[in-house]
C-alpha cells in the first residue's frame, strides 16, 4: 500500500487542538437549533430587530437623533408614494421566498468537521503547492520550520476572511449590473425596479421592499450565488447573510452616524445611497450592499456635494467618463 509522503510529514497530531473563539464543535451552534434552521431564521430575526431598532430612533424627536436624520421626517410621509403596510406586506413576502429557498438551497446534514485532520490535508496541498514553486527541499525546510503554525492561521483566520470578502465581491458584482441594468432598461425598470424607488426617501425596513421578482433576482438569488462561490459552510452562510442584512438595512436607514460601524466599513453609506433614491441622482450610485469600487471604476459614482450643485444648477466638477454620462 503506498503511503502518502505528507501524510507522513503533516499528521493530524502535528497540529495544535486549540481553536478560536468563534468555534464549536457541536452539532448545533445554538443548542436545540438545528444549523440548518438557523441558516433560515436567523437573518429574519436579525432584520426585524435591526428595523425595529431604526423604528423606534424614527419614532424619536431626540436631538442627538433628529440631528443625524438625512431627510425630515415629514418628508417621510409626503415624498414617498407607497404606505408602510404596503412596504410591510412586500417585505414579508419576499421573506417568506427567501426562507423557502433556504430550505432546499442550504445544507441539512449535521455540523460535523475535525479541524486537526482537515488542517492536516491543507498543510499537504500547501506543501505540494510550495513544491512546485520553489523546489520541494525548500517547502521541506519551510513547511517544517513553520508549517503547524502558518496552517492554523491559515486554516481559522486567512482562509475563512478571504472567503468572506470572495463573497462580499461577488454580491456587490450581481447587485451592481442586474442594479444598473434595470435603470438603463426602461422596461425592466417600469416593470420591476420601479417598485423600490417608490421610497424617495428610504427607511430601514424599506430595504427589501421591491417587486417579488426582482427581490428573488437581486437578493435571495445574488446571495445564493455568493455564499456557492466563496465555498461557505452553513455556519458561515449564516454569518454572512446576517450582515448582509444589517448592511443593507443600514443602507437605506436614513441616519448619517459617524460612529456607525457598518457605515465607516466603506464609503456604501446611507447618504450613498440616499443619493441614488433622489431623482437627479438616480442614474448614479448603483452599488450595494458593502463597496462603492464598481461605481467608481464605471464612473457611476455621485457625491452628495455633487447632488447639490446639480440641485442649485451648477455643473459641479466631476471625473465620470462619457459611458457613465449616456445612461443619464
């Protein structure tokens, strides 16, 4: 029987059991919940704690929070063409596809890793790997040096980071031209996208208000992609569908906080995007839910100090090329 040279070299017993803070090796990360059923719920739950919670602040005439507000609250009621039951009755809808998708999309089977093991078969490939590059006595010499280690921060940190922002990138790429597509396809934007811009002046749980179809395209479906493409477990998936829904709430939450920690992740805020809701600015701003580079590298992007001159109508200096400016 042959023996596996790496095997030999990177057994499972050459790596440190410690395990980070966010590990468990339990078959329910939540006792008496099933991961799978987490992976369902637990975004929902998470965005109508988080809508709640920009509700209650809407509710509210304190200063501190009237002072952060991007539009007036009045304007709430008289700029926006659609109730909030409405928006309520469209939001919950969705969410009842989403959750049904997720129950076939994601996996059932019970969480079950042996991370020394599977620490183990990586160090393997990045030995064959450094092999390749720079000769296999020197992956020796570096894989014995500092092999355990560099795999443990590999395998619980670099990796699942990396994974994280595959994932993000892949989101941010779906919303953007599937977006930007519907503002440039009057049919489509008529039939679809028109929905969501009944909210000129958005509001957290307004968020996920859109035509069923597009909900499933540009959310449901975009995220699905994403969590595939970044090779998620459903522990991850979980993670980072719960962010992508406090980013996109945060996205449309109407309030400019500096101190917001999803709002100070990129430059894709809630005045970013509250630009593209206006109408001198709807051509523009098409990003979501995490970064702004497609904007910026298509030339889509819009400052609010550029919304301003074209409101006072002042060609405010800009640096779109011409593609950006033929949609408009």
């Amino acid at each position: 029987m042959a023996v596996n040279i790496t095997d030999v070299l990177f057994p499972p017993s050459a790596f440190s059991s410690k395990t980070p803070f966010y590990f468990s090796a339990a078959p329910e990360y939540i006792p008496g919940i099933s991961d799978h059923y987490l992976s369902i719920f637990a975004p929902i739950v998470i965005h109508w704690a988080v809508a709640g919670f920009f509700h209650a602040l809407d509710c509210s005439e304190a200063d501190w929070i009237v002072r952060h507000r991007i539009h007036e609250s009045a304007e709430v009621k008289s700029r926006n063409r659609v109730s909030r039951l409405e928006v309520l009755r469209a939001v919950i809808f969705q969410q009842v596809v989403q959750m049904s998708l997720a129950y076939f999309w994601m996996d059932s089977a019970p969480h079950h890793v042996e991370p020394r093991a599977e620490m183990s078969i990586l160090a393997g490939r990045m030995y064959l790997a450094l092999g390749k590059l720079v000769g296999q006595g020197a992956a020796y010499a570096f894989m014995k040096a500092g092999g355990p280690d560099m795999v443990w921060a590999m395998y619980w940190w670099i990796i699942p980071v990396v994974q994280f922002f595959i994932a993000m990138f892949v989101v941010d790429t779906w919303q953007y031209f599937l977006h930007r597509a519907m503002h440039i396809n009057k049919r489509l934007y008529r039939l679809f996208h028109s929905w969501h811009h009944r909210l000129y002046v958005p509001y957290a749980f307004g968020a996920l208000y859109n035509h069923p179809v597009e909900g499933f395209l540009l959310d449901t479906l975009g995220s699905a992609v994403g969590e595939v493409l970044a090779g998620f477990s459903v522990r991850q998936a979980t993670l980072f569908f719960i962010v992508a829904t406090c980013k996109t709430l945060d996205d449309h939450c109407g309030y400019s906080f500096p101190w917001d920690p999803l709002q100070m992740l990129s430059g894709n805020t809630a005045d970013y995007h509250d630009i593209h809701h206006q109408m001198l600015g709807i051509k523009s701003n098409f990003s979501q839910p995490f970064f702004v580079h497609w904007d910026v590298l298509l030339g889509t992007r819009m400052t609010r100090e550029e919304l301003i001159a074209r409101k006072a109508g002042h060609s405010a200096p800009s640096s779109k090329p011409t593609d950006a400016k033929k949609i408009e």
